[in-house]
C-alpha cells in the first residue's frame, strides 16, 4: 500500500455539537485515512447529519468542545467557505431549490479552477445532465435527477475530502446504477494506489454499498457512536438484528 495512503485526512475529536441551544452529538471521534471511504449508520434522529454538517461548517452548528483536523490543519472554527476551498465537498439529502440560478452557473462557480465551458458539458454528460444545465438549480428536478445535480457539483469542485448524505435517497433503479458508478468515479474507487480522494457516506439502505467498496463503518445512536467495524458486516447485523444489537459489534 502507499505510504502516502496511511496519512490522515480527517480526525474528528471528542466533537461535542449543540443545534439552536440543544447538544445533539456527545464527545464524537472517528478518523478518516487518505484514499478511504467510511460509511455512518443510524436512525433517524439519531445525529448523522449534524455530524456532516459541523464537518462542514454550517454556522447553525456550534461546536462547543473537540476539534475538527483537515489534512493536518485544525479547521474547528473556520468558515464553511473556507473549508470547501480547503477540499471538503458535500451532497444534501434534501438539497434545495435555487431559484434564479441555472444549474450550468453554479456547477462553474464549484470548480475549484478556471475552466472552458465544454469541460462543463463532458462532466454533465457522464450523468446524463446536459438537458438540465440550464434549467434553475433543482426546480423540477426528479430525486434521481437532484442526486446527479449533486454529484456533478461534487465532481465540478474535486474535492479532497467527500461528504455524501444519503445518496440513495429518493433514488430510483433506473438512476441508482449511474449514481453508484458515477460514485465511484467521484471516490477515485477505480484507483489503487494513486487514490487520494477519501469519503464519508450515510446510508439508511446500504444501497450505496453494492456499488461502492467502503471499509470501516460506524453506527450512531442519540449522537454518540456506539460502535464500529467493517461496513459489509454492520449493514448485515443491522439487517438482522437491528441498530441496538450494533452494541455487541464492536471492534
């Protein structure tokens, strides 16, 4: 394995998160390698999607103890804009509507870089989008067609760093192969030992995981993770015996 792969990419720390006067995570660690992909469980309620929205910065997340290590780089306290051009990109389960801004304007203003307006085209192609790309920002928009929406802006921006909130959500078949191949390339999955990008996924389905290869997974309850393994070997314990029995999985 390369050596470079073993270096962290994220570290979440002791993370203590409160939502409008009201904690919501109790002292949360994982840690993310460079090149790896990691999924988060849970019910609903249960505090997963404030734990990647405080990774990402939203202000509506106070973090009131723990840290948040980006690349080597303590980003606890920076701004949400700060830290996309650091690298972190994220997809919404519920993204939305943006009226008046084409959906062509805000895929150019998430790349990372300058580039020709035919790159534009070739990433909306590869997701079949090109229809879409000047019509406004989600309105109208099918669940499959939000979630391409989504992976497009991601892949516009190359993040290093990929935050993907339910990603199957609202998806139908017809879309879910394209999401999950399209995932994949996002994730660098068809790279080895050249791969840098690293993720982090919620899925309530496990849908996501019959096209993306995840190693270790954790499983969140009333914001604290009550234990952690092998994605695969999650996911079938809590097909069988459901998220509590996740206690006895600890690893």
């Amino acid at each position: 394995m390369n050596k470079e792969r073993n270096h962290l990419m994220l570290q979440v720390s002791d993370l203590h998160v409160e939502v409008e006067g009201q904690e919501i995570l109790h002292g949360v660690n994982l840690s993310i390698n460079v090149g790896e992909t990691q999924t988060l469980f849970g019910p609903n309620g249960s505090g997963k999607t404030t734990l990647l929205m405080a990774i990402m910065g939203f202000p509506r997340y106070q973090i009131t103890d723990g840290k948040i290590i980006f690349k080597g780089e303590d980003i606890t306290h920076t701004t949400l804009d700060e830290r996309a051009r650091l690298g972190i990109g994220m997809s919404f389960q519920r993204p939305p509507v943006v009226k008046g801004v084409r959906t062509r304007d805000l895929v150019v203003a998430s790349m990372r870089a300058e580039t020709a307006e035919g790159e534009v085209d070739k990433l909306a192609g590869q997701l079949n989008m090109v229809d879409l790309l000047d019509r406004e920002v989600n309105r109208g928009f099918s669940g499959g067609e939000i979630k391409r929406s989504e992976l497009l802006q991601l892949m516009a921006q190359s993040p290093d760093m990929v935050l993907l909130d339910e990603p199957e959500s609202g998806v139908d078949l017809v879309n879910m192969g394209l999401i999950g191949e399209m995932t994949n390339q996002l994730l660098q999955k068809s790279l080895h030992r050249t791969r840098k990008r690293s993720g982090l996924i919620i899925t309530h389905t496990g849908h996501i995981l019959n096209y993306v290869c995840a190693g270790r997974g954790y499983v969140m309850i009333n914001g604290v993770i009550i234990s952690q393994g092998e994605s695969m070997e999650i996911l079938d314990c809590i097909k069988e015996q459901g998220f509590e029995e996740c206690r006895t999985c600890q690893r």
